[in-house]
C-alpha cells in the first residue's frame, strides 16, 4: 500500500519549512513533485521521499565565515580569553576548597 505525505508531513520531516522551499527543492533538487490527491490536496509518495532523503548528502556544508558586527564580537571574546586559561573548577571542587579554607582558618586560629 503506497503511503502519501502531505506537506505538514514533510515539514514535520525538516524537508522544508515553507512552500517557496518545497518548490525549490523540487526545481532545482530533484524532489519529486508528488501527486495531486484532490482538487486542493497534494501528496508525495513516501518511498520516494525517503529514497531522496537517503540520496543526500548527510553532512551539511560549513557555516560560511562570520562577517560584520557578529565577527567583531567574536574577536573581543577571542581577546578577553587568555589561550593558555585552565578551566574553572566543577562547583562540588569549589565548594570544597572554600570549606577546607575555612577549616584551616579554624585551626590556625
């Protein structure tokens, strides 16, 4: 039995989240264009959908590289971090480095 997906299907999917999407897919992609099932109702055969899916590439392209103001933010973080820093310590260390603190104060007192 040839199941049909409908276009909440394939937005559920992450095929596309738009109409506009879709129909690039399908011109420029090679999505299948799907079937009208009604007057007003479109369907896309869901063993095809799914054959296109597993034909695509699976790792997205690289993020294209930061420009204007989100770069230059990412510069003064980069500047205020020293490159050579130790992370802090876990909150249970913390913790227990001012609890031994205090102890010693204690005794030495």
């Amino acid at each position: 039995m040839i199941r049909y997906l409908r276009f909440p299907d394939l937005k559920a999917r992450g095929i596309a989240n738009n109409r506009v999407t879709l129909n690039d897919l399908i011109e420029n992609h090679d999505f299948p264009e799907g079937q009208m099932l009604s007057r007003n109702r479109r369907g896309w055969n869901e063993a095809l959908v799914d054959h296109w899916c597993a034909a695509r590439p699976a790792a997205k392209a690289a993020k294209p590289p930061l420009r204007g103001a989100a770069k230059r933010l990412a510069e003064r973080k980069a500047e205020k971090q020293p490159a050579t820093a130790s992370p802090p310590p876990a909150p249970k260390q913390r913790r227990r480095a001012r609890t031994a603190a205090a102890m010693q104060g204690e005794n030495t007192s």
